[in-house]
C-alpha cells in the first residue's frame, strides 16, 4: 500500500465498515461482469450508498449548584519539589 493511497471507510446498516479502496484495478470491479454473484453485486451496491452519520444532540448542561463556603475551604499548598 502506498503511502498516498486514498481509502474511504463506509459503513452499513450493521455498522460494519465496507472499505472501497480507490487505488484498486478498476477491471477487477465490473458492473456488467457475468461472473459477479449476487453476494457480491450487493456488496459494490451497498458501498455505493452514502454513509449515513446520526448525529445526536449534547445534553444542556447545568451548572452545577456548590452549596459550601468559600471560608470553609482549606487552601492546600502546591509544592514544585518532588
């Protein structure tokens, strides 16, 4: 595999990752081949497709409420020396 080699990650609706590897001999990949079998017709077919990425939204958050003095809080010294 050659360093500059472009490789797209795609993946289906089992999130598993179809890799189309576009440095392929494109003879080896033929849509009108008659020994193509099914398996592998829909395989090409289904790498085809866009993936489809679900986007989920962040979850609002608070602040989160300190219910203590800042009087009560004991500085603790930091020390650089090990």
């Amino acid at each position: 595999m050659s360093t500059d080699q472009v490789i797209d990650l795609v993946t289906d609706e089992n999130d598993e990752v179809i890799v189309i590897d576009d440095d392929s001999p494109k003879s080896s990949i033929s849509e009108d081949s008659a020994t193509m079998d099914a398996a592998s017709a829909a395989t090409i077919e289904r790498a085809a497709e866009p993936a489809v990425v679900e986007q989920k939204p962040f979850a609002a958050q608070e602040p989160i409420p300190v219910d203590m003095d800042l009087d009560e809080v004991i500085p603790i010294p930091i020390s650089n020396q090990t």
